[in-house]
C-alpha cells in the first residue's frame, strides 16, 4: 500500500494511491464518528502514553497530554535522547513521536476507510516536513517513521507537495506565460510558502520561506484570550483543565467559522460567551500579516536570484494556492485577495491537501516529478592560524538544487596547514555581503579530522580536543565530500588522499 501522511502539528493526515485516484483516509475514532484526521496528541492513561484519538477524550478530561510534538522537533537542541515533561515524567521525545506514528500506522491497517490491511505488506509512504525543516528535524522525522514500522520511500517539503496537488486540480490554469505557483500553507503549528515552477509534470521548487513557531494553534489562543478577555477572566483563573477546553472549543468555532459568520460563542465557565468575528480577525490581523511578510520575502529572494525589477515574481503566478489546516480561516484569502488579486485558490481539502501530494509523489505511474531547493545553506567555522582566528566558508547554498530520489555531492580538496581540522558545521539561511552567516544559525555538528598520520593512528579513545593545534608545513591533500540524500540529509566525509585515512559524519545535528 503506498501511502502520502502528513503528519501534522495538530492533526496528522493520510492519502492513498489508489489506481490513479488519492483519496483521503478517514478513521473512526473513540465514538465511532468519521474524521479524516487523527489527533497529533499523547496523554497519559495512568503510567501509559496513549496517542490520537483516545489522548484527545482524555486531555478533555483533564489529564496530562502533550500537544504540538512536532513543534519540539523543530527545536535545534533536540536529539535523539531528548526527553519532554508528561505529568510527573519525562519522556523521551523520540519515543513519544515513534508511539504516535505507530498509531497511526495501526489505524490505517484496523481501523480506516482502507482497513483490513495485511500486517506483512507494508506500508510505503512519502512523507512531508516543513519546508525550512533543519537536517535534525529531518532526521528525527525520518527515524520515528522508520521505527514506526512505515517504510519511508521519499521526504518532501510540506507546501512542495500541496504544489503536486494543485497541479494535479489546477491543470488548466498554468500555462507557458504563467508557469508558477505560490504555495500559502498555514497548518496547525507551522508556516511555509514555497514558489513551484511547472513544466508539464515536471516541478521545480524556486524558493522557500517558513517559520516553525507559527501556525493555527496560535490563531486558536488569540480567540480563547479574547473569549476570556470579554468573559472578564484569565488562562491563570480557569485552570489548566478548562483553559484547554476553551481552546478546544475555540479550534472548534474557528473552523465553523464562514464568509457570512458573524458571531462566534464559547462555552466559558458553563456560560455562553460571544465575541464579534470582526474582532477575532482583527486580533489575529498581526499573525495573517506575519504570513503574508513572510511569502513577501520569498518574493523578493526570487525577484533578486533573477535580477528583476520588483513586482516582476508576481506576474508570471498561475495561482496562489492557499493550503493547511490553519487556512480554513475567512480572513486569510480575503486578506491574499487583497493584496495579490483574483489568482488566489484555496484547496478543497485545505488539511489534507499537502498528503494528496504526497501520495502523488508516491505513485509512480502519476508522472509527477519535483527538483528541490536545499532551503538552508551549510557552512563550516574553522580554526586558522594555530587556532588564533576563526573563519568562515559557505559549502552548500541555500539555493542548491537537490533531488527527491537521489543523492547529490559536492567536493573540494585542498592542502591542509595544521595537525588537526577543527570544523564546526551550521546551517544558515542567509549571509551578509562578506559572506558571514546572518538571520537563523544553527550548529548541525562538529568533526575533529586528524591530518598528522602520527595522530591519525592513535586509539578512538583519546580526546583530539585535548591535542594542540599547531600549523605545519606540507600536510597532507585533503578531499571534503558533502552528500545531500533525497531526505535533504547532509553527510561529510573527510578523506586524507595521502594516507587513505578517512572520517564521515552525518550532518543532522548535535547527538543525532
């Protein structure tokens, strides 16, 4: 069974390949309802994590529970062993994530619209991530899908992926004067905007803009806070519990919400409050305009790869295609159509829209094909002159193009001038006209890369860091190889050309 999941800051949602139609999956959740969805959420059933729906009745019940697990992966500090608060325990953040993708899987098999699912034909699924993911958050992603049982056949950036979906719905509408789409995806927890090219089948990402800590979640706090605000009450007043239940409840109201809504009414205290739904948009005007500043700027890295006159990106656009949970709100095409007219489309199925594209991607007899951009450049902090300066070189741009189903390289060699190599790699996303790294920096990862074969031959257990940097005369040719897999994983391997002696690393972060 080949599969599209989008596993979601919310809501984590699936799409299947089926003989050339990719419908949605639909559970049955704790009452037997129909949902197209399942809960991104653990809570604890007395000692025991339990995930999806049966976490969220219990959350509403008052127990501890966990929301937003994707948004901690985000986080550059996380690793493998980094461990979450759950009630009086902590958790490893990996496992939680494992345990809840496992659920996932074994709804699909037992309990989906395309149940009854053998336990030995597997699960093939291309998966989505944010499109500004750093390589840790890849890596994290793909490890849990793997230890989940799923059998990962390709990785895409999220609003990628709704760009297959919009192609495959809005065929008619590209043409060879307007060949581009601008991808809006606000999901639960996350923002990205991506500008596709199309050729045919065949796309080819420009750019990416995102931002991890913004997503529908957030639009739903606005509307609890002004909910309480008029109730005349506070988070602090109403307790964990209900304070939870209003969100709930305002997640709720908010996808009710239509074009001809006018009041919105929560429960708070047990008695009904209402709020105008011209306040609520006008509360949530700054998190929609950060959005907009957002995709603006990826506007502008596009017009300036280009060398064009500003306004130039926007002409060529086939279509604005407003994707993600989170869009569901009015106020967000309304306030697109204002600023880039008519082109603006919203998918019909804006939570599910991302997993449509990716099981597009993963049926091979669809034609589909995506050429990446790597979205965050690596560079490398060195010590020169006896480890008495520091400098830096760019190795992969933020514009490199890779691909989705193979590897691609990048090598250089050089003669090395000290004993040791002491490289502390960074992702970054831009860099000033000297070429230092500027905006978002990240650590990924340090190598320690012994040049003198008198070092080179000393047993794994000795420090390098405790060894003296010292410059020398005729080191030896070093080669640097930089691989970029198809899930935008980084790996570098460092090979003495003179010895043999090599050292490779992953890239995808700190203890990863």
């Amino acid at each position: 069974m080949r599969l599209g999941v989008d596993f979601g800051t919310t809501r984590t949602t699936v799409a299947a390949v089926d003989r050339g139609n990719y419908p949605v999956v639909a559970f049955h959740d704790e009452e037997d309802d129909v949902r197209d969805y399942i809960p991104s959420l653990v809570a604890l059933d007395g000692d025991h994590p339990v995930f999806g729906f049966l976490a969220r009745d219990l959350a509403l019940e008052g127990v501890p529970h966990l929301r937003s697990m994707k948004r901690f992966l985000a986080d550059t500090a996380t690793t493998t062993t980094t461990t979450v608060r759950l009630g009086n325990r902590d958790l490893n953040l990996l496992g939680l994530v494992t345990g809840f993708l496992a659920e996932v899987a074994h709804a699909v098999r037992t309990s989906s619209s395309i149940a009854e699912i053998p336990e030995d034909e597997p699960l093939e699924a291309v998966v989505g991530v944010p499109a500004h993911a750093h390589s840790g958050q890849r890596f994290l992603t793909l490890e849990a899908f793997h230890r989940a049982g799923f059998t990962v056949v390709g990785m895409l950036n999220e609003p990628s992926a709704a760009g297959l979906e919009y192609t495959h719905r809005h065929a008619s509408t590209v043409t060879s004067r307007r060949d581009r789409i601008l991808v809006y995806d606000l999901g639960g927890g996350t923002f990205d905007a991506s500008l596709v090219a199309v050729d045919g089948a065949v796309h080819e990402v420009l750019g990416s803009r995102g931002n991890n800590l913004l997503g529908g979640d957030d639009f739903d706090v606005v509307l609890a806070q002004l909910v309480a605000h008029t109730a005349r009450t506070t988070a602090g007043d109403l307790g964990e519990r209900k304070w939870t239940a209003l969100i709930d409840a305002a997640r709720e109201a908010k996808e009710s919400l239509s074009p001809q809504s006018r009041f919105l009414t929560l429960d708070v205290d047990d008695r009904p409050v209402s709020v105008s739904a011209a306040d609520f948009y006008e509360a949530a005007r700054p998190l929609i305009a950060s959005t907009i500043q957002t995709m603006e700027l990826l506007i502008r890295d596009d017009e300036a790869d280009a060398g064009a006159a500003s306004g130039t990106a926007t002409a060529d656009l086939a279509g604005i295609y407003v994707v993600g949970g989170g869009s569901e709100l009015p106020a967000i095409p309304r306030a697109l159509r204002e600023r880039y007219g008519r082109r603006v489309h919203r998918s019909p199925h804006t939570g599910a829209s991302t997993a449509i594209g990716l099981a597009l991607s993963a049926d091979p007899d669809a034609g589909y094909t995506l050429r990446e951009r790597l979205s965050r450049g690596v560079g490398v902090f060195r010590e020169r002159e006896s480890g008495s300066l520091v400098s830096f070189d760019m190795i992969l741009s933020p514009q490199m193009r890779v691909s989705t189903s193979k590897s691609v390289t990048a090598t250089r060699a050089y003669r090395a001038a000290h004993n040791i190599g002491w490289f502390r790699f960074v992702e970054y996303t831009t860099t000033d006209v000297d070429g230092v790294p500027r905006g978002a920096v990240m650590p990924i990862g340090e190598v320690i890369m012994p040049f003198d074969p008198l070092i080179q031959g000393l047993d794994d257990t000795v420090d390098l860091r405790a060894i003296e940097v010292r410059r020398t005369e005729d080191g030896p040719m070093i080669e640097e190889r930089y691989t970029v897999d198809p899930h935008g994983i980084v790996e570098v391997s460092l090979t003495d050309l003179d010895t043999g002696f090599v050292l490779t690393r992953s890239l995808a972060g700190k203890g990863l």
